[in-house]
C-alpha cells in the first residue's frame, strides 16, 4: 500500500513541510503560517500531493512542541480532505528525532531539513501511539496537565524554600525535627523566630506551649521537640545582621507562593473530580487511587482499545527497560528508557506509591524490589510498582470491571 509520509516542523509563526514517499524522495515541501488558513493550504497540499503519488494512506507527525501543533494535528485529523487517505497522527519525542537526526553526519541545521527528518523517521516506523483526539478525554486532560504542571511548581518552589532554610537555620534543614517540614509547626517555626538565637534563648516551657498551640496538640511528645529545636537552634551557623532580614523575607515570599498555589491545586482537584464523573472507568476501586489520579491515568490513556497489550501500554509511558547485553556479560542494572508520556508516567507513579500501602500484593512487591536495589532504593522499587501497575490498569479498563485484591495465599 503507498503512503505520503508528511513531516512538519512546527513553530509559533510558521510550518515547514515535507512531504515524501515510500522511497524516500520528496514529493512536495513547502511553508504555511500557524492559523487556521495555514492549516487549509496544508490540507490541500498534502491532499494533491497524495493524489499526485497514488497514496492510499497519509501518515503526519510532528515534534512535541508546547502546544503549537495541537490545532494543526486536529484540523488535519477530522478534515474531510484527508479522509479518503486514512490520516494517521504521530507526535514524535524530540529526543527521539535528535537521535535518528545523528544517523545522517552530513545533515544542515535548518526547518527544512528537520522537517524531512520527521518525514523519514515516520517512514522507517517503530513509531508511538497515534494521537488521540476524542475531546472528553482532551478536556480532562488539559486540567490534569495544569495540575502536573501547578505541582512540579510547588515541588521547585518547596526546594527554593529549603536552600534559603539553610542560611538561616541550617541544622533545622539538616535534622529530620518534623515529619512534615512544611506543615503547620514547621512553618511556623521559620515565620516566627527571626534567628536560631531568639529560639535557643526561649524558655522551654514557653516553646513547649508554642509548639502544642500551633500544632493544635497534635504533636506526640512536644517537649522532645522543643529541645531537639533548641539543639539545632545551637549548632546552626548565624547569619550577619543585613542577610538576615532579606532571608526571612525571601522564606516568607517562598512560603505566601507555596500556600497560595496549593489551594489553585485543590480548586484544579475539585474541577478533575467532576469531570471524571462523565467518564465511564474502575480504576478508583483500587485502594489508593482517587479520582485525581484516576483522572491523570485516563486523560493520557484515552481509549484502551488503542493498545493491544499492557505492554505496548507500558511503553506509551515509558516504562520499559532497554537490556544491556554483549556475549556472556549482562547488565545487572539497566536503565529505562528516556522516552514516553511523561504526564502518564507521573501518575502511575504517584499512584503506585500510593497503592503500596494499601493493597498487600503491591506493598510486598515494593518491599521485594527495595531491596533487591543498590541505589536509589525507593526511586527504583516505586518505578517497578508503577511497571506492575500497568499491567492492572490495562486489565481495567479493557474489561471495566472492579478491582478485588488478591488475599493472603491467592
């Protein structure tokens, strides 16, 4: 069957095209601009251009560039014009590209030629899922993105917060004082003490009070606390009088963003959790899983019936693992390959850590893995848990069953 591979790079501003065919040879390239009447003279190129080669099928891709190809992507995929072609949609890793780019040592670096590298990627295949544009999952998607995006935000800004901790209290930083070092107490330790000497120097009964206020006498035993508090308040370094004031300032900026994106985050929670309800899935009958994350798992996945396995599955999140082998030697630690839905990879892993402590057949699993590792315990068994999980979510939505655990001896 003849296919027209069309390759495009894609930008704010402008699209460069290539088409070629089966052999390699281009057919058409040309440039359109980034609006809807760009998109219409790409259709009607690529349309003559299929006719032109006798093609049956019409295979696009593109780079995972920002969101600048979503509306391209979609205009291509439901236009009438391409229908007789049977389009197909690929979103293309620019790693991956940059890699099979290397392949060709005598290549410039210019749109035009990175377009025909799009285009001869997608003709030598081993390409990913198809893009899925069903739009319930698309509106969900685009929620539970800005949530993966508003966390890794928080997750920047909590570390930006600790190395600033260090200079003004260092051993809090370094000693485990508070399970929880941005709760309530914690934080509160850090606003209201200007210095590590104004906290050595207070009474202990008076901290044990202060400790068993702001906790809301939630704390086990707030008089070890107080003096493991004043302890470290004895050991930190001390700042000078004039980086004092500008620390305690960047801590309480750090701490006013922190608050104040958690509760955008929960707003996002809110919205996710209704519009999962339009969506008909299982997956929040596993212990563990709600509908956060339910919602995460589903946006990415789309239609199960996309994959034919839980494996090809586990690829679309890029959790696989290259295997390492030259005559007799292997690998004993292999690494996973750097590639795949990361949106998806994050929550399967978020749920999987989540799961270990619910369900005994994950946690005994997690435990196994822990420690059969060498480094980076937790990191490795969770990304296995989550390699495990796969397997269940697949089962899933595929059969839109309820999950019931396996007991002791199943």
């Amino acid at each position: 069957m003849s296919k027209l591979f069309v390759g495009i790079d894609v930008s704010l501003r402008k699209n460069n095209v290539r088409c070629i065919n089966s052999n390699g040879d281009t057919v058409r390239k040309f440039n359109v601009p980034n609006t809807l009447s760009g998109a219409q003279a790409l259709v009607d190129h690529v349309a003559q251009a299929a006719v032109l080669n006798s093609s049956q099928e019409v295979v696009l891709g593109l780079e995972a560039t920002s969101n600048y190809g979503y509306h391209l992507a979609s205009f291509f995929k439901s236009s009438d014009k391409m229908a007789p072609f049977s389009p197909q949609v690929h979103v293309l890793n620019a790693r991956v590209v940059h890699q099979f780019k290397k392949s060709y040592n005598d290549l410039p670096k210019n749109d035009d030629v990175d377009a025909w590298v799009i285009a001869d990627k997608l003709r030598f295949g081993r390409l990913p899922q198809e893009v899925f544009m069903d739009e319930r999952f698309l509106a969900l998607q685009r929620l539970t993105r800005s949530r993966f995006h508003l966390a890794m935000m928080i997750s920047r800004e909590k570390t930006y917060f600790l190395n600033n901790l260090f200079l003004k209290f260092s051993s809090l930083r370094q000693e485990k004082i508070f399970s929880d070092q941005f709760g309530a107490t914690a934080i509160a330790v850090v606003q209201e003490f200007l210095s590590p000497d104004e906290l050595a120097a207070m009474p202990l009964e008076k901290l044990v009070s202060f400790l068993e206020e702001k906790s809301k006498n939630r704390l086990v035993d707030s008089e070890g606390v107080a003096k493991a508090l004043q302890k470290a308040a004895r050991s930190s370094y001390r700042l000078s009088k004039s980086l004092a004031d500008p620390v305690n300032a960047s801590l309480a900026t750090s701490i006013s963003v922190i608050k104040a994106m958690q509760s955008e985050l929960k707003k996002l929670d809110k919205l996710i959790a209704k519009h999962l309800e339009a969506l008909p899935q299982t997956l929040n009958s596993i212990k563990g899983i709600g509908p956060v994350y339910a919602a995460g798992i589903l946006a990415e996945v789309g239609d199960i019936k996309r994959f034919k396995n839980h494996k090809s599955l586990a690829k679309f999140a890029g959790l696989v693992w290259n295997e390492q082998q030259s005559g007799e030697w292997k690998a004993e630690d292999i690494r996973r390959v750097r590639s795949g839905n990361k949106y998806l990879r994050y929550y399967l892993v978020e749920a999987a850590n989540l799961i270990r402590l619910h369900d005994q057949e994950y946690g005994c699993f997690y435990r196994v893995k822990y420690d059969e590792a060498h480094t980076h315990k937790h990191k490795r068994a969770l990304v296995l848990t989550a390699r495990k999980l796969v397997r269940l979510v697949y089962a899933l939505l595929r059969t839109n069953q309820l999950y019931t655990p396996r007991k002791r001896g199943d």
